[in-house]
C-alpha cells in the first residue's frame, strides 16, 4: 500500500495537460474580456452615428 501511494503522489503523467488546460482557459477570459470591451466601443460608436444622422434627416 505504501508504494501505491508513494507512485502515485510521485505520478506526473497528465499534468502537462492540465497546464495546457488552464493557459487555454485564461486566454478565453482574455478574448471575452477584449470582445466586451470592443463590443461597447462600437455599440457607443454606433449610436454617436444614429443621433447624428437623426439631427440631419
């Protein structure tokens, strides 16, 4: 029992993929964070055109 505990807090196989998990993770977070930023970029730009184009009709 003492060995199946000692391999198996010893084990590294697999944490290669839990990193690559996590650095994937952390740029979707990046990415919707930059979305919602351009997302209410446009969104304000789009209505700053919308009432200018209201004042000229």
């Amino acid at each position: 029992m003492k060995t199946f505990w000692m391999r198996f807090w010893n084990e590294t196989e697999g944490q290669d993929l839990v990193e690559y998990a996590l650095i994937v993770a952390a740029i979707a977070l990046g990415m919707i964070a930059a979305v919602r930023g351009v997302v209410t970029a446009l969104n304000s730009l789009y209505e700053s055109i919308t009432a200018a184009l209201a004042l000229t009709s």
